[in-house]
C-alpha cells in the first residue's frame, strides 16, 4: 500500500504542473462540448482532435485524451435532458427520466443530479482505479504470448458479442479490420501482402488513418442529412441548477450501488458505457419501492445511470494502461493516438514509464473535480451550443480531420485512405454494422498474428501451447462463452419478434 501512495503522489507530482492542469481543463470543456453535441461521442471527438496532441509530451496529450473522454459522459447528459437526444450511447439510458423531468419544469434538478451522480461515481472508480492498476499490471507482465493471444482474442469476441449484440455483424467488422492490418511488408517474414502494386502501401494503413476516417468523416457524411436541423433551447426554463436535500436522500444510495456494479463491468472488454448503464437503471428500477415512476420522471432514474457510465469510463482505463487492451472503442482511439507517440501502453508502462500512467491516474481525480465545477454553473450557457447548426459544425470536422491525416505522415495519399475509410464507416452505419471491433483489429490485428507465431514456434507448431496454460484455456473459454451468449441472445430476440408479429 506503501508503495502505491508513493507512485500516487508521483502521478499528482506530475499531473499538477501547470502545463498539465491547463490541458485537463481544456480537455474537460472540450470534452464536454463533444459528448454534448448529438451523434459525435466521444470516440469521435477523440478521433477528430488527435491533432491537437503532436507534439505534446505524451503524458500531457494522454491526460487531455482521458479528460475529453470523461468530460463526455458528463456532456452526453445534457442534451438527453435538455432535448432528449442523447450525446452518445451511454447517455441513451438518461432519457428515459431526465427529459420527463425537464418537461415537468425540473431540468436544473436534473442537470444538477447528473453532475452531482458523475462526480461520485467517477470518484469512487477512481480509488478503485488506484487501487486495482498495479496489481493488474503485475499479472499482466505473467503474460506470455500464448496468453496475450488468448486475451487478445477474448477481447475481440467480447467486442462483437457483447457491445453490439450482433454476432454476425459483428464478425463482418472485426474481418475488415483484420484484412486491412495485414496490408504491407509482414514484419516476420518480409513478405508483401496485399498492397496491390502499389508502393505507398508497403508500409500498411496508418491505422490513425482509418480511424479518423470510419468515425470522423463518417460523420460528416452522417450529418448531411440533417444539416438544417436546429434545437430550440429555452435556457431559462432551467432555472437553478441544484437540488433539494430530499432530493439527495433518493439518490445517494442509488449511486454508491451502481458505481461498483458499472466499474467492474467497465473493465471487461466490449460492454460499454450503454450497457453498463441500462444495467445499473434496471437494478434500481427492481430496487425500487415504486418502480412505476421509472420513464416519468423519477430522479433516481437519471443520478444510477449517471454514476454507472462514468464510473465505467474511468474503469475501462485500467485495461488500456495496464494490459494494453482497450475496452471500448474510445479507449481503442486513445490507444492508437499513444503508440503513434511512441508509447506503448501495457504492463511494462508502469515499471518503465510510472510517470505517465500514475499521471494520468491522479488526473483522473482533478479532472472529476474541474467538471463538477465547470458543469454546474455553466450549463444553461454551454446547453445554448446545442442550437448550433450542423452546417457550420461539419466544416470544423473536416478540416481538423484532414489536417491531422496529412500531419502524421506529411503523405497525400493518406486522403485517399481517409475518405474511403469514411465511405467505409458510413456504409457501416447505415448496415448496422458495430465500428468498434473493427478499430480493435486494426489496432491489435498485428499483436494477434505476432503472439500466435511466437505461441507456435515455442510448441513446434502444436496448438497444444493454448491447453497447456491455464491463463490462455481460461480467456478462449470466455470467449467461447460469449459467442454462445451472443447466439442464445441472437435466438432469443428472433422467437420474441415472431411472437410479436403472431
């Protein structure tokens, strides 16, 4: 315990120099702005702004990268209350009774209440995070390639199983992801694998590049439907922006309950801010003495949410420092912009880096306590932000979303690769095909062929190796597990529809 207070104290060393407590703010309210604005998300808002980090020192830019992300949960929020249209997807569940409240001539108390549920929950996740990162990190260096592969694996079958629930789809996009790593010289072999003749591919698809491209101008290509949409925000219907000390009664026990629950399930690859949150709005509504107030307004139903998704933001950086796997797809982002400033995030980050990701940890805590802070006072005028058209917010993306593909590798070509990846994307979309395993292929494709071959030439060949470790047996395990839940989740929902339709 001693030992993690030393490396603690170390990481608010670093995070309170002044450069760093600047970018967290900035961060906060750009993050709050992103998970406001409805369809872009954090993931998205990452994606567009990573060229805002060159040049940065990587700790800075990972700590604006982590401060964007949970400034989203608490903006997402805002526009569920205010117009019913949730930020993101984790925001979804909040409309349920947030809106109901703002109808009733309550959205201050609302706003307040999801300011208030996010600053605890992302509190308490955060002495988890401090408490569970090292030992993580730990078992983690335990690992060889056998089991990294395994973990590996694991975590793209969660992925397309658990996030989306569309086993199909899901494997659709996690196989584009990994056709489109192996593109270039195999660093094993040497050998020139699909760049179709054409030389500016030999060195792969910058998997920045993709990425930008499948959510950024996806994007674009997304809001062009709705490019004259205006929100009518009546500001000063929301009065005060706080609550009644009745009101905190109700809500207090909600949130410790759900923060745990949601922090532990942020951890897992795959489940995501939506799911942890429907979890933790359910579990109260069966708590609940009078769960038909659930959807009509009920204070509870917006400060469970609230504390879950943020709790499981904060929880899903554990996995991304520690192992080196993301958990959702905006961690998979933020673990893409990092290695492309030369870090490799995982177990070794902690005994050769400690700086870094005790820095980011403790910026975890200045960063909950800046939004709680900025939030509460500032809403009703960061809630007029909603009224901005997308007319002029679709030039923005664009520009920043060329300029910081042309700023990684200085090669135009790099724009023909964004725009197909952002045809790509919207295609995507439009099929209802989840993106997020196929970030997570591009992203740890490589890894996943390297552990492989290595796993094999220590067993000269025999698939033997994966039986042999216990830790390896155990992830394919899971990861058979949750594609046969997908499949009995997949036949479950199709006997209901029929059942509907008879």
């Amino acid at each position: 315990m001693e030992a993690v207070f030393s490396n603690l104290m170390l990481g608010f060393a670093n995070a309170l120099t002044l450069t760093n407590l600047v970018w967290v703010v900035i961060g906060s309210f750009l993050g709050t702005l992103v998970g406001m604005l409805p369809g872009v998300g954090p993931a998205t808002g990452i994606a567009i702004l990573i060229p805002v980090s060159y040049g940065m020192d990587p700790t800075t830019a990972l700590i604006t990268m982590c401060a964007i992300y949970y400034g989203a949960m608490f903006g997402g929020s805002i526009a569920s209350i205010m117009i019913n249209t949730p930020g993101d997807a984790s925001s979804i569940v909040t409309c349920f009774d947030g809106f109901r409240m703002a109808q009733q001539g309550r959205a201050g108390a609302a706003l307040a209440t999801s300011a208030i549920a996010s600053f605890i929950g992302g509190m308490i996740a955060c002495v988890m995070v401090v408490i569970l990162a090292g030992p993580a990190a730990s078992l983690a260096l335990k690992f060889g390639p056998a089991e990294m592969f395994a973990l590996i694996l694991f975590a793209m079958t969660a992925a397309i199983t658990l996030a989306e629930g569309k086993l199909l789809r899901g494997c659709v996009s996690l196989f584009i992801g990994l056709l489109v790593a192996s593109i270039g010289i195999d660093g094993q072999s040497g050998v020139i694998r699909y760049t179709m003749g054409i030389a500016a591919m030999q060195d792969g698809i910058d998997f920045l590049v993709a990425i930008i491209g499948a959510y950024a101008i996806s994007e674009v290509f997304n809001s062009f439907a709705e490019k004259d949409v205006v929100y009518n925000i009546d500001t000063k219907a929301i009065g005060k922006v706080m609550i009644t000390m009745e009101d905190w009664r109700k809500i207090r026990l909600p949130i410790v309950r759900s923060t745990p629950i949601a922090f532990f399930l942020g951890c897992l690859p795959g489940i995501g801010g939506s799911m942890t949150s429907l979890i933790a709005y359910t579990t109260e509504r069966q708590l609940s003495k009078n769960p038909e107030n659930f959807g009509k307004g009920d204070i509870v139903g917006v400060a469970a949410p609230e504390a879950a998704n943020n709790a499981s933001a904060t929880a899903s950086i554990i996995p991304m420092l520690a192992i080196g796997i993301p958990s959702s797809g905006t961690t998979a982002v933020m673990l893409g912009a990092l290695m492309m400033l030369g870090v490799q995030p995982g177990p070794m980050l902690f005994e050769m880096r400690p700086e870094i990701a005790w820095g980011v940890i403790a910026s975890m805590f200045i960063g909950n306590i800046v939004l709680v802070f900025m939030n509460m006072p500032m809403v009703p005028y960061i809630a007029k932000l909603l009224a901005l058209p997308q007319k002029l917010l679709i030039p923005i993306i664009i520009c920043l979303a060329f300029m910081g593909t042309y700023m990684m590798n200085y090669s135009a070509f790099d724009f023909f690769f964004l725009i197909m990846f952002g045809l790509l994307g919207y295609s995507m979309q439009k099929l209802d095909i989840p993106i997020p395993p196929l970030v997570l292929a591009l992203i740890l494709g490589d890894t996943l062929e390297k552990t492989f071959r290595q796993a094999m030439v220590a067993k000269s060949g025999s698939l033997t190796v994966f039986l042999d470790k216990p830790i390896a047996l155990g992830f394919i395990g899971l990861a058979a597990v949750s594609i046969l839940y997908s499949l009995y989740q997949s036949r479950k929902a199709s006997a209901k529809a029929q059942e509907t339709e008879a």
